[in-house]
C-alpha cells in the first residue's frame, strides 16, 4: 500500500462556475480533470444523467464547454504527444495538447499547426470539436481537413479510431461536432513544413468596403494566408475601411543574413495580463471609434515582405492574456457569420447596419473562405465571413443582432457554433443543411445523449 | 438555456392564471422563451391562456396544480423538470382574502395562509431543489409590498406575504453559488381580477409594469424587484414609522 497517487487513482469532481471566454452565461458543473485515458473512461462511468463534455482551454465564446449541473472534463490534463513522424510531418498527440504546445515543439523542427486561429491557446480535441480555421482557409481549408485519425471513448465506453476514409459518417459527424459525439482522447494531425518562423508579410490599407473586397478576391490566390481588419465604426465613404494583411512563411532566401544563422528561432510568453477591474462601459462607442481609427492610421498604405513573427501575424493578441478582461464583468460576444460568393450585397447591409447603429466592435476581422469540407456541422463555406465582437451592454444590442440575423439567413449565410451564444435555435436548421445527418449519427453512437453541453440544450443540437 | 444576453427559453409558471404571470409569459415569448408550462387548478380559464400562448407560438404544456395541496408540488414539479430543463419558475399563485370575514373566520384566514405562504414554501421548495440538480436556472417569487410592514387593514395577506417573502430570501442566499437565481418580486397595488372593485390608491401599477420589471429583473440577476421602483423608498420610510403613528395612518 502507497499513501502516493496511483496512476488509476479517480481525480475528484469539484463543483464550480464555468463559462465562455465571452463570459456570459456562466453555469455549475461538476469539473473532473483526468490525466489519462483509464481516468476518462471512469470519470464516463461517474456520470449523473446530466451528461458529460469535455472542455479544452475555454476559448469558445458561449456555452459549449459547460454543462450545468453535469460532469465537465477538463482534457487539458491528457497533454502527452504520442508519436512524431518527422519524414511525413505526421504528429500524434492528445487531446488537451494546445496549438502552442505542438508550435513550441515543432517550429524549431521545421513544421507548423496546419492551421491556428486568432489564438493558439486552443487545444487539439477543441480544434476538431469546432473544426477551426485561421487565416489559410482559402488555399488549405479548416483543422480537421489536416486530421488523419481521431481515437476517442465512445458513450458505450468502447474506444475507437476513426479515420475520414474508414468512418466517414462518424469522422465527419465529430469534424466540427462540439463534443457531442464522443469524447476525442488523441489524433493524428499533419502538420505544414516551413523554412523559417517568419511571416513575410504584405500590408495594404484600404479607404472602404468594396476596394477591399475588390482587393481581396484579385490577391487571395497569391498568398496563403490571408485576412483583413475592418473599421466598423467608420461612416459614409469610408464605410468598411480594411487594413488587409497577406503573407506566406518566409523562405530562407528572404532572411537577412543574421537572422538565417537561426530561422527556425520561436519565443513564447505574453507582454501583460489584464487585471479583473475593468469597468464595464470602457469599451463603448467612443474609446472603440478612437481605437479604430489610431489602428487604421498605424497601418502602412502599402507595405510588402514586411518579416513577423509568428505571434505578430498569426496571434497577436496572444501577447495580451486574459485580454476578455477588457469588456468587464458584463462580458461580451462574438458574432461571426459567412455569406456565400455572390450574396456580397448581405456582407455590405451587414456592415452599414453595424456602422449606423454605432455597435462598438474593435476586433472585427472580414476573411474569404474557400471551399468547406464534409463536416456536417463545420462552420466555413465559400464565401465572406465577418467576424465582430460587442460587449453585452452595447445599447439595443438584442435589437441589431436581430436585425443582422435576418440579414444573414436571406443571404443563405450561417453562424460558426463555437462562437455562438445567443442564436435562435430556430435558424439552425436552415443554416446547416447537414443537422439532421448529425442528428443521426449522434441517435447512433449516443442514443442516451450522454454528451450534452449547454450549447446542445440551448439549440436543441 | 439563458442565452449570452440572459433571455430565458422556457418558463414553469406556479399559478397559471396568475395575470402577472401570464402577461411575464407574453413578454418573455415574445423574447426567446418557447416552452411555457402553465400549471394551475383545471379550469377554462388555464385553457384559455394555454391558447392564447400558443398563439404567440410558444409550445405550452397544461398541468394540474393546487397550491393548498402540497402533498403533490414534489411530484407535480419534478414530472415537468423530467421533461426538460426549465430556465425560469415564476411562483406566482396568491389570494387576497377578504380581511374583514376572515377576521371573523380564522379557518378562511388559515387558508389564505396555506395558500400563499405555506404553498409558497413546498412549491418554492420543490422547484428551488429541481433546478439545483439542472444547476442553472432563476426562481421568481411574487411577494408584495404588504409583506414589508403589516398594516392594520391587511395583515393577514400582508403576513402571509411577509412570510414567502422572508422565506424566498434565505433562500436565494442558500442557493448562491450553486448556479440558482432567487428573485422576490414586490409589487404594490396591481390592479388585476383579484384586486377588482377595491379603490385605486397611490403608486398603482399594471401587470405589464409588474412583468416588465420581472423580465429586467432576471436578465440582470436582482435579488429584489420593486414595482413600481419608487416603493422601495416609501417602504422604506414606512419601516420607520414609530408604531403609535403607523396605526393611525389609514393605510
């Protein structure tokens, strides 16, 4: 007998308030935070018949990584990288392993994340969860187009490997499922070969909307990644005014002679951490309009092969931890959505109704999709995707959320489920043509509907 | 689930002919909320606001009800949480009682009291209980301001009130921390059926003010809501009133 931890030994569930980094909404649940796949299967086993989801580093906006009153498992304690296959640039890592972990590791071995968004705080179970994309969708599509194979506990607590070729329904069920399919334990992720950790980058400001769609569509197909920061907040002939940003990882060529000594060099850390004493009126109207308009003049006109760091071009707010601090105690939402080629009309109402209605949003980010996957849930489709953060107390913000809803479903467009929480379950359907083939499959694999989040029971997933 | 703005999306009103509640559940279908159980004595007039929900299409489930008999709240309520979650319970049956007969009637005064108080406490309880186990959710009692000071005129519904309202607080401080929203809702003078023929007085309200302020309410976590606001104030100086003063008013 040893009084030390055993490996088997049950991590305990302590009750505690989660939410989103939004923060709104926040729920109880019981959190339980295994450390390997044994402790999973029997943290499964402990469930109440509130259910059980898993949950990564919390950077979903809403509530899909809570359960109220149910089991939570936190995955972050199944960190491990499994197998690395360096001749195929294949990696096999757990669930809770975070993109920062696998950029740390692998950018001095000459390999990115083939696909990071705004964050690299995520994990890996949440990229596949919520089928990320990041600033390459249009030439290399979202994360789980890179994911070979997923193992995962299943509601029966088998375990099974799926792979897109071998379970294509259940592969392409949990590709951007929430969670709700099974609990993912590892996967086999391929990762991008890079010369160097530098971005070269193209920088151009644009003076409104259409010269920035105009500029968009003409250079995507030159660069890998690609995305542009819009002025939301800017009126009349400046309405949508962009600073568009295009780059490619630096070849060794590009280097200058010094920095070719060491070009696989990468630093993590962050400057600074918001303190929890916000008020929650700061970002309002008048501080974002100023931000906006410094951020807007800051960019260079033009600029090209213009050398960034990883954490400037793909994750500059990174630097800046716990930034959601900012919008107070009141918190914030994201409301991102994509409106297909063709529907550019909706993209421009979009904006002109952000704009006259004065809704404060400083990281609002305009990004061409390319071509989705098979994902039944996966949020990207060909098109413009819009992405805005308000705070929850801008005035009459129910209202204009509403009004740009309406807009969005007219124009055959949708909303990303991981940053979702406030969507008329209403509009799922009609939204992603595929729920039912998800519904199906979930019937099959989880007839119980032991994976649950509060997302689920909000839209009726 | 109460979405990131905080608009609930199903409703369990205790009372289901209650118009506070009803015009609440008008204003809160017209937001987000889509399932309404209304749970009340059988009659036409609990069909009859069923319908007209359902009209403004939410899915409205009818359930029987008696706020005397507690014996069945446990039951009653857990049935309706078996079938899905419920974001709001608005506790909201109540008599008024006719304080000159029950005066004269200690067991009418007495049923005035199972009702209000000694219902409020079994029924407050079972869905104080129900929606711990979901681990989110908010509970509206509707008090009053009778509760606040006893008046003369009205204190056997005002003591009864008193006691809900006294009972509703401890226990929203009981449930802090555990994902559960208690509110107490003190209305003045609404002038609705029950307060039918009674003269109109100072600070009276609507039940469209009254279910205004519980909606606001609830969106904003509060843990009391007067209505209108001002009688916060009032009631507050009223607490104050030396006793020999307080009796003479004629209040």
């Amino acid at each position: 007998m040893s009084d030390g931890p055993s490996a088997d030994a049950r991590p305990t569930a302590r009750r505690v308030s989660l939410n989103g980094w939004g923060r709104t909404a926040p729920s109880f649940a019981d959190v339980v935070r295994p450390t390997n796949r044994d402790q999973v299967a029997s943290a499964l086993g402990q469930r109440t018949s509130r259910g059980v989801i898993a949950r990564g580093l919390g950077r979903s906006y809403g509530d899909p990584a809570q359960n109220a009153g149910g089991t939570v498992l936190d995955m972050t304690g199944l960190d491990r990288i499994l197998a690395v296959d360096l001749e195929r640039g294949l990696v096999t890592c757990e669930a809770g392993v975070s993109l920062d972990r696998l950029i740390e590791l692998f950018v001095p071995l000459g390999f990115f994340v083939p696909v990071t968004p705004g964050t690299r705080q995520v994990t890996v179970g949440g990229a596949i969860g919520a089928d990320v994309h990041g600033k390459n969708h249009h030439a290399d599509g979202s994360f789980c187009n890179h994911v070979l194979s997923i193992d995962m506990l299943m509601a029966d607590g088998t375990e099974r490997t799926i792979t897109p070729d071998g379970d294509p329904e259940l592969f392409w069920a949990t590709a951007g499922g929430m969670g709700l399919t099974g609990l993912i334990l590892s996967a086999t992720i391929r990762m991008t070969p890079i010369e160097t950790s530098l971005a070269s980058v193209d920088t151009d400001r644009t003076k409104n909307l259409d010269e920035a769609m105009a500029l968009m569509a003409e250079t995507d197909e030159k660069y890998t990644y690609t995305v542009a920061w819009l002025d939301c907040l800017a009126k009349g002939a400046n309405l949508g005014r962009c600073v568009l940003t295009c780059g490619e990882f630096a070849a060794l060529d590009d280097l200058p002679a010094k920095k070719r000594r060491d070009p696989l060099r990468f630093r993590t850390g962050s400057l600074l951490t918001v303190p929890d004493l916000v008020p929650g009126r700061l970002p309002n109207k008048l501080t974002m309009g100023l931000f906006n308009e410094l951020w807007y003049r800051k960019a260079p006109k033009h600029k090209v092969g213009q050398l960034q760091s990883i954490t400037g071009f793909f994750h500059p707010l990174d630097l800046v931890q716990e930034w959601n601090r900012v919008y107070g105690r009141t918190g914030f939402l994201q409301y991102q959505f994509v409106v297909p080629f063709g529907r550019e009309d909706g993209l421009v109402k979009a904006v002109e109704t952000i704009s006259a209605h004065g809704a404060p949003s400083s990281l609002t980010v305009l990004k061409r999709f390319g071509p989705g996957n098979a994902g039944f849930l996966s949020f990207p489709k060909p098109g413009w995707t819009l992405t805005l953060d308000f705070p929850t107390n801008t005035p009459g913000l129910a209202r204009l959320l509403k009004q740009l809803d309406e807009i969005v479903l007219t124009n055959e467009g949708r909303f990303y489920l991981a940053k979702d929480s406030r969507m008329d379950p209403a509009d799922l359907a009609r939204m992603y043509p595929r729920l039912e083939r998800f519904r199906e499959v979930r019937a099959k694999v989880d007839p119980d509907g032991i994976f649950v989040s509060d997302q689920a029971r909000r839209l009726g997933l | 689930m109460k979405d990131a703005l905080g608009a609930p999306q199903s409703l369990l009103v205790l009372g289901g002919t209650s118009e506070i509640a009803l015009t609440t559940a008008r204003a809160m279908v017209a937001e987000r909320v889509r399932r309404v159980v209304l749970a009340g004595r059988p009659s036409a007039a609990l069909d009859a606001a069923a319908e007209q929900l359902r009209g403004l299409g939410a899915t409205v489930e009818v359930v029987g009800f008696d706020a005397a008999e507690t014996d069945d709240h446990e039951k009653t309520i857990d049935e309706v949480f078996a079938a899905g979650d419920i974001d709001v319970v608005l506790l909201a049956f109540g008599v008024l009682g006719d304080q000159d007969a029950d005066e004269k009637s200690p067991a009418a005064a007495a049923r005035v009291a199972q009702v209000n108080y000694v219902g409020g406490v079994s029924a407050g309880l079972a869905a104080a209980n129900a929606l711990s186990r979901q681990g989110h959710g908010a509970l509206a009692v509707i008090s009053s301001v009778a509760g606040e000071r006893a008046r003369k005129s009205n204190f056997i519904y005002g003591s009864t009130k008193a006691g809900l309202d006294a009972f509703a607080q401890g226990l929203g401080d009981k449930l802090h921390g555990t994902g559960v929203h208690v509110m107490v809702v003190r209305p003045g003078f609404v002038r609705t059926k029950m307060t039918e023929g009674l003269p109109d007085v100072p600070l009276a309200t609507t039940p469209e003010v009254v279910a205004e302020a519980i909606v606001k309410g609830l969106r904003r976590k509060s843990s009391v809501v007067w209505v209108p606001g001002q009688f916060r104030f009032v009631m507050s100086a009223l607490r104050h009133v030396p006793r020999p003063i307080f009796r003479k008013l004629n209040i």
